[in-house]
C-alpha cells in the first residue's frame, strides 16, 4: 500500500476531531464516497479500500446517499430483460 500524508491547520484537526472518532478512517471514508459518486472507484475498490465486506459495502454506500445510478433508461432496459422470453 502507499502512504499518503497530509497537512491540515490544527483548528481544522480539531473539528474533524470532534466529528469523527477516528479522523484517519474518516479521510478514508470521504475519500471512498466521493469517488465513488464520482465514478473514478467502484463498488469493488470501494470495499477493498475500506476492507469491508460486498454487504458491508453497500450498507456503507447507503448509509452516506451514495447510491448507484440508475437511470429510467436502466429501468427500462431491465423491464425488457424480465419479460423477455428464456431462450
């Protein structure tokens, strides 16, 4: 793994301190959600990332109102896909 080291003002420290019991975890989770959101991780590194299982993952994911997208498009895709006929 790499190490990644930042540098935050220490009233900045202090009120992660205060929101977070554990501001190290609490980085890794931001970091995790707004990748996520943003599409640069997957569901898949998000739970290596934060060692956590598939359902832990997305209780997380949830948890934080990041879920995935899905689109009328999708729904309609998959609408077709349900009543198609087996092949």
């Amino acid at each position: 793994m790499t190490r990644i080291t930042i540098q935050l003002p220490e009233d900045i420290l202090q009120c992660l301190e205060s929101a977070w019991p554990d501001v190290t975890r609490g980085v890794l989770e931001a970091i995790a959600v707004d990748g996520y959101r943003s599409g640069a991780l997957t569901h898949g590194d998000v739970r290596r990332l934060l060692e956590l299982s598939f359902w832990g993952t997305e209780a997380f994911l949830m948890g934080r109102g990041a879920l995935l997208p899905y689109t009328e498009s999708d729904l309609e895709e998959d609408r077709r896909d349900f009543n198609r006929p087996e092949l």
